[in-house]
C-alpha cells in the first residue's frame, strides 16, 4: 500500500469516491460538585489561562495524572 501512496496522488481517486454521513459519538461523563474558596477559584483559573485552558479542563487534567499516578 505504502508503494502506491509514494507514486499516487489522492486527487487521482477523489472523483470516485462518495460522500458519508458519519456520526461521532462521545461517551457520556459523570458530573461532580464540590466547593473551593473565591482565591482558589481564581488561582485555578490564573493558572488554566496561561496554559491556554479552561479551568474546569485544568482540574479534570490534575485528577486523571492524580488517578493515574496512584494505580
């Protein structure tokens, strides 16, 4: 297959391909509540803006490593 790739072009074949309705689940997640002080919320939310996250995204990533570490 690899052979063909390097000497084809995708646009060769494009003309005799159809187009498909695909459907992309995601699974469902659990929600969770839990308080945090005022200054930690927004220490939480300094620190996800400088990685360029949203801090709910931080906290779900600090407890996967978390879980992660500790199995």
């Amino acid at each position: 297959m690899r052979e063909l790739w390097e000497t084809h072009d995708f646009s060769e074949f494009a003309k005799d391909t159809e187009e498909a309705q695909a459907r992309f689940v995601r699974p469902r997640k659990a929600q969770i509540t839990f308080r945090l002080e005022p200054n930690e919320i927004e220490k939480l939310k300094k620190i996800a803006q400088e990685k360029g996250l949203s801090y709910t995204s931080l906290v779900r990533m600090w407890i996967k490593e978390k879980l992660t570490s500790q199995s």
